[in-house]
C-alpha cells in the first residue's frame, strides 16, 4: 500500500465572474457546485429489468456566501439590475484549483436573484446562486 501527501490549500481556488475574482468570500468553504439532474435515472419494468436513463440536462448552480460590506456584491447586483432592466445580466463563471485539476465553468450563466438581506448588530453575509445553462464540470486532485 504507498501513500502519498498532496496540498489541500482553500487560497488556490479561485471564484470567477466574468473573468473577475471574487473576494470577500465568507469562507473557503462556502462554494458549492452542483448539476440540478442527476446523469444517470434508472426504470425498473415489471420483471425486475433495469435500464439506465441518461440526462443530457447539464444545468447547474454555484453557490457561495460573501461578506455584507464586499465590493463585489455591487457588481453582483448590477448583473441582477441588467436582468430586470433589458435581460443582459448574463455572464461566464468559473471555479478553479489551481493547485490540481478541478474546473468547474459556464457560460450565459444569470443570478437567480437577490440574495436575502439581514441586519444585524455584527456584519452579516449574502448568499448568492448562479444559474448555469451549461455547467463542464471535473473535480480533479491536487498536484502538489
């Protein structure tokens, strides 16, 4: 049985819109990406025969969390903004590691609205959801 050590560093990756990183992030770990359908269904018939039923829906969502008082959630709602003034709010958005292999991209990607806005006694956060039309995914390793 070998072992091996790899990196595991939250600073490498990397949240695009629109080629633009995107700081003020809650925490590393407050990315989520997911397809909205699974890839594979299956259907069982009366006696007992499965078949596999492949999706060729590739929608997805990127969820992540910002601080209240970042400069990005300006140009978040200004995609919004555009959205409901004419429907040009789209734009690409990407997840990368760049100490491995994972690349999650799409384009004509749309906010799926306004996040909730809570006041408190402390700063807060938004928590913001892209719609994908086309989500490539590929949850790779680390590289070092």
């Amino acid at each position: 049985m070998s072992g091996f050590f790899r990196n595991y560093d939250p600073e490498r990756y990397v949240l695009t819109i629109n080629g633009q990183p995107v700081q003020g992030l809650v925490t590393a770990s407050s990315i989520k990406v997911s397809r909205v359908t699974k890839l594979f269904t299956d259907v069982v018939g009366l006696q007992g025969d499965v078949v596999d039923v492949r999706s060729q829906d590739k929608r997805g969502r990127i969820v992540f969390r910002t601080m209240q008082q970042a400069p990005i959630n300006d140009i978040l709602s200004s995609f919004i903004l555009a959205d409901e003034t004419n429907g040009s709010g789209t734009f690409e958005a990407q997840l990368e590691d760049l100490n491995g292999t994972t690349l999650h991209h799409g384009d004509n990607a749309r906010l799926e609205g306004y996040p909730d806005d809570a006041r408190a006694a402390t700063a807060g956060e938004f928590e913001w959801t892209v719609l994908v039309p086309q989500l490539e995914m590929f949850d790779g390793g680390a590289t070092s």
